[in-house]
C-alpha cells in the first residue's frame, strides 16, 4: 500500500496510491496518517478500498505533502554507511550514533528548501526513513523488530555543517533543525511491500549531477538492528520517524560545493520514489 497527503501545508488530505495510478481521499476512513492511524488504519483502508467506498481524486495541481503528519521524534542515525564514514575520515563507529532533528523540519519532498541566512555550508542526504508502527521498547532482539515497521519512506536529511561541526558544541542536532532541513515523502509505503529493507538503491542529484549512488547493503546497522538497538535507549512510538543514515557522496567529503541560492536538488529510492527541491535564501 502507498499512503500519501495532498494539499497545502498544514490542511493536507490522506490519499491512498493504488498500483493503477488511481489515487482515493481517505478522509471518510482516517482524520490523517498520524500516530493513531497505525492502530487498526490500514486495515480499514483495505476494507474500504474492497467495498468501492473510496471516492477517487485527481492530484492535479495539488501540493504533495510529507506522507505522514508531524512526528512527534525524528530520529536519526550518523556515519551509517561505510563508505561515507571512509569519506569524511571517520571510522566506523562501534555503537549507532543517535541525534535528533526538530519535528517542524519535515516538509514535503517538492517543498523549497531554504538556506538559513549564516549559512554557508548546507549539505545533501538522501535517507531512506522508517516510520514506526507498532510501540518498541526493550526488544529483545533485532529479530523481530521489523514487525514494528509501519513502512518507509525517502528523506532528505538537510544539513548545515558548520552549524553541526564547528559551532555544534559536541552537538549535531543543530546543524540539522532549521527550517525545512527534512523533506519527507513523497510517498509511505507499507512494510509488507517491502521486506527487505536493505536492498534498494539511493541516488542524489544537484543541478542534475549525480552525486550519490549507493545501496542500504551498505549500512553499518541495518534497519532490524537500528530499531532494536534505539528501543533501548528509548521508547519508539507509532509516527516517529527514523532517518537511517546516508551513503557517500555528499558535500562534506570536499568532493562536491555546497548548496546555493537556485540549486536544484533530487534525491531517490527505488521502489518508493523521488523527490525534487529548490533552492532558496531564507
């Protein structure tokens, strides 16, 4: 199944995306694709989609929002790809490193992306981003932890370096909250539609220049064992989303400039989809 929201930001509409390319207003069976919906939500979209109780909408010229509504957490995890820690000089670490993005920075994956005035040095990360399902804590092994997996979906992990590297004071959390640093989307799709999240391929682009081509084989943790290992240091709600890290390639390396004013980024996922934003000074 692929759950989208359509509208302006803020009044966004659940839709359902059939394989046909049909897309149906979900707003008769779910208020939004929020925490609460993952009680019971997809289950009840099925069952309605089945009846023929779905009405069907044409997307044209509406906004695509992020696929889920604000997230109370976004979790995200650094230095998840070994050849982006061979990039940067780092080794790779031996524990997940864990920090947090504000949850008012997911915006929808065609939004603009706004430079902050003092920046200099915004960079690109293409993600892919779990959302939780099911509530996880103290699991007992990665084994089982995919069970509470309600889908994934593509992130573009924004990031402003300096913030985060040399002002950060010890902390990454604030090279990556300002405004608009966390496309999302533009679609979710449901776990059962991908079982292995560690075989689909991510690709970055700016002004039309690949700058990433990797696959999540390439994570140090794996999605099982992120989930797992989070779940002990904290509780993982329905809606939280979780960043997983991103493959070389970005500009950090020095390989590549950093964003500016008119730059035109695009980031993929196989299977799920792309996403494309501009570049603007806030």
């Amino acid at each position: 199944m692929r759950l989208m929201r359509l509208g302006p930001p803020g009044r966004e509409l659940p839709v359902l995306l059939t394989e046909q390319g049909d897309h149906y207003d979900l707003h008769g069976v779910t208020a939004d694709i929020d925490g609460a919906f993952w009680a019971d939500g997809v289950e009840r979209v099925r069952a309605a989609l089945a009846s023929g109780a779905l009405p069907r909408i044409d997307p044209s010229g509406l906004r695509v929002g992020p696929p889920i509504a604000r997230p109370c957490v976004v979790l995200c995890i650094g230095m998840n790809y070994a050849a982006h820690a061979a990039e940067t000089g780092a080794a790779p670490p031996e524990h997940p490193v864990m920090f947090y993005k504000a949850p008012n920075t997911v915006v929808g994956p065609d939004d603009t992306v706004l430079l902050p005035p003092a920046s200099a040095k915004t960079d690109w990360e293409v993600e892919l981003a779990v959302v939780i399902g099911k509530r996880a804590r103290y699991l007992d092994s990665p084994a089982r932890a995919l069970d509470h997996v309600a889908g994934y979906t593509i992130s573009n992990d924004v990031s402003e370096r300096d913030f985060q590297l040399a002002i950060s004071g010890g902390q990454w959390s604030k090279g990556k909250s300002c405004e608009t640093f966390n496309p999302l989307g533009p679609v979710l799709v449901t776990a059962d539609e991908l079982p292995d999240p560690q075989s689909l391929r991510l690709r970055s682009w700016v002004n039309g220049e690949r700058r990433q081509d990797s696959t999540t084989a390439d994570m140090i943790f794996d999605v099982a064992t992120l989930i797992h290992r989070l779940s002990h240091v904290t509780v993982l709600e329905p809606g939280d989303v979780i960043n997983t890290g991103t493959p070389e390639g970005v500009a950090v390396s020095g390989r590549f400039p950093y964003l500016a004013e008119g730059d035109l980024i695009e980031v993929e996922i196989e299977r799920i989809g792309r996403q494309t934003q501009k570049v603007a000074r806030a």
